[in-house]
C-alpha cells in the first residue's frame, strides 16, 4: 500500500497559522507596551526573521515529510501559502485592532508620519493636516499592500531555503 505524498497546501495552512499567531502574539505584545504605533526598525527586523525561520522550518518539515525530497517549485509553493495564510490572519488582527482595541491607530500612524515629514522640512503644518485628512480616506489600502508584500517576501524566502534545500527524487 502506498502512501499518499505530503500537500503544500497542508503545510501552508498549518505553518501560516503558526505564523500568523506568532504575528499576533509579537502585534499584542507591541500593544501591550504601547509601541504598536512605533515606527522602530528593529520590529520590522524582528517581523522579518520570525516569518523566514517558519517558512524554512515549514519546507524543511514539507521535506522531510517527503521522503527528503523538494523541488523549487514545491518551496515557491509553501513559502507562498505559507505567507499568505498569515498574511490574511494578521489582516484580520489589524482589522480588530483599528476597529475595537485602539480605534484611533489610524490617526496616530498618521499624525507620526505628518510629524516626521514636517520636521524634516517637506511639509508645511497645513500640507500635512490636508496630508492626513487624504490618507485617513485610504487607510483601507494598507491591508492589500500588506498581502502583496507579504507573499512576495515569502516567494523570496521559498526560493533561498528552495535553492538551498532541494533534492530530485532519482530517474530510476
């Protein structure tokens, strides 16, 4: 009897919703300390290397679920899925977080982006009061662009740990 080969989407789903609340967990913990409106690099830093040590780790169980086998394709696949299934459990926390827990993230998000450009000189305080007002009215786009960013960075990830990783099953 043989057994059924392992599916991307499995891993994809179980490693993004990893991701995902591992997201949320770090997101809450930003929350909780009052820094989730910070601009800090070294959230991003932490954001970044927390997604590409699930995605590795989920197409190295992928492979070893897989007989120890992993094409390209198959890494682009999981780190993809993976990506975008936390992607979309993360739209949903930021949804709830805008929403209910801190209804005015919005506008502070905005008023540190209009302070940062005022103080470097390249906008008057009128030009960012009007800057705010329009960006306020498309705060929703954020929630695409974090999709798309967010699948691409996985694409990249899946073909590094993909080029590292992979092997071809034999011609025999």
């Amino acid at each position: 009897m043989e057994t059924k080969p392992p599916t991307t989407g499995k891993f994809s789903l179980t490693y993004g919703a990893i991701l995902g609340g591992l997201s949320i967990i770090f997101a809450l913990m930003l929350f909780s300390m009052d820094a989730h409106t910070s601009r800090e690099p070294l959230n991003q830093v932490i954001s970044v290397v927390m997604s590409a040590a699930v995605i590795v780790f989920g197409i190295h169980a992928y492979k070893k679920a897989n007989e120890g086998y992993l094409t390209l394709s198959e890494a682009l696949k999981l780190g993809a899925g993976i990506s975008l299934v936390s992607a979309l459990i993360f739209i949903v926390y930021q949804l709830i977080l805008t929403n209910f827990l801190d209804p005015d993230f919005a506008s502070k998000v905005m008023d540190i982006q209009m302070a940062e450009l005022v103080e470097s000189g390249q906008l008057t305080a009128d030009q960012a009061a009007q800057q705010k007002e329009m960006g306020m009215k498309f705060f929703w786009i954020g929630y695409p662009v974090i999709l798309i960013i967010s699948i691409i960075s996985g694409l990249i990830i899946g073909l590094i740990a993909g080029l590292v990783m992979k092997k071809s099953r034999p011609a025999y």
